[in-house]
C-alpha cells in the first residue's frame, strides 16, 4: 500500500523571500552638481533599483583609501569602499590594460553589495580625458543596465 501525499513530509529548499537580501534606501543625488536633491525641504528617498544605481555610482566614483570615512565601513577587514581608477584615467598605459583594469575594480567593488549577483557587459568610451563606462548588473530581481562617467 501506498502512503498518502498528504502524509508526506517535504523540505522545502527554495528560497524563502527573507533570505534574499534587500537592497535598501538612499537619498537621491545629483552627481553633476555633487549634492543632495531636495524636494519641499526634504532629501528625496529612493528605494529598490533607483536606490542600488545611486549606491553603483557612489562606489565607482569614490576613490578607495581617500576618505577616512569609509574605512572598514561594512566589510571585511581587507574589503574599502570605492575603487581605485584615479591613476588610470588620462594615463599612458595601453587602452586594453586600463579597460581591464577598470573592469576589475567595478566588479569587485560592486560584488560587495549582497544583492548584486554579476557585473558584465563591459563597454568602454573615451573622450579627451574622461571615460563613460557602461555594464549591467545582475541583482536577484533584475538586470540593471548603468552608465558611470568618469574624470581623469
């Protein structure tokens, strides 16, 4: 004789949405005049995808050991927040080390964050002495494609 399903014990090995991780709140920023957007007098709050491109930005555009600030803040101990690409932009090393060099910075800055799965899809264009990169980042939820002008 057969049990009966109902009988059955089963363990459920899927993914329960609490543990995967969540991507948080930021306040919104504009980049290009480097302050908070404010609407009302209050900082704007984003939330989801809009919050995870801001905190993308922020980490490609901080340069790492620079700010005592960001020391240890989050990570392991070897882990800083930011990059380190200061020296690459606008310098003399062959186009295909710096792209390289850029590509593996980014990523492993942005494999930090819990909710980023990937990074790739690398394109790189230069113009005089800055650099527009463009990738996509795989979280849990989405591909998100970024854009990140670089100075130099």
């Amino acid at each position: 004789m057969l049990p009966d399903i109902a009988d059955l014990e089963f363990e459920n090995e899927a993914l329960i949405d609490e543990d995967i991780p969540t991507i948080g709140k930021s306040f919104l920023f504009d980049f290009k005049k480097g302050e908070f957007v404010m609407k009302d007098g209050k900082l704007v709050i984003l939330e989801g995808t809009e919050a995870l491109k801001i905190w993308i930005t922020k980490v490609i555009r901080t340069e790492k050991f620079r700010f005592r600030i960001y020391e240890n803040k989050g990570f392991e101990d070897d882990e800083q927040y930011g990059v380190l690409l200061e020296d690459l932009i606008g310098s003399s090393f062959d186009r295909e080390f710096i792209e390289a060099e850029i590509e593996r910075e980014v990523t492993e800055a942005l494999l930090l964050h819990e909710f980023i799965i990937s990074v790739d899809e690398w394109q790189f264009e230069r113009n005089s002495k800055k650099m527009t990169i463009t990738f996509a980042v795989t979280t849990y939820d989405e591909t998100i494609d970024m854009e990140v002008e670089l100075d130099g």
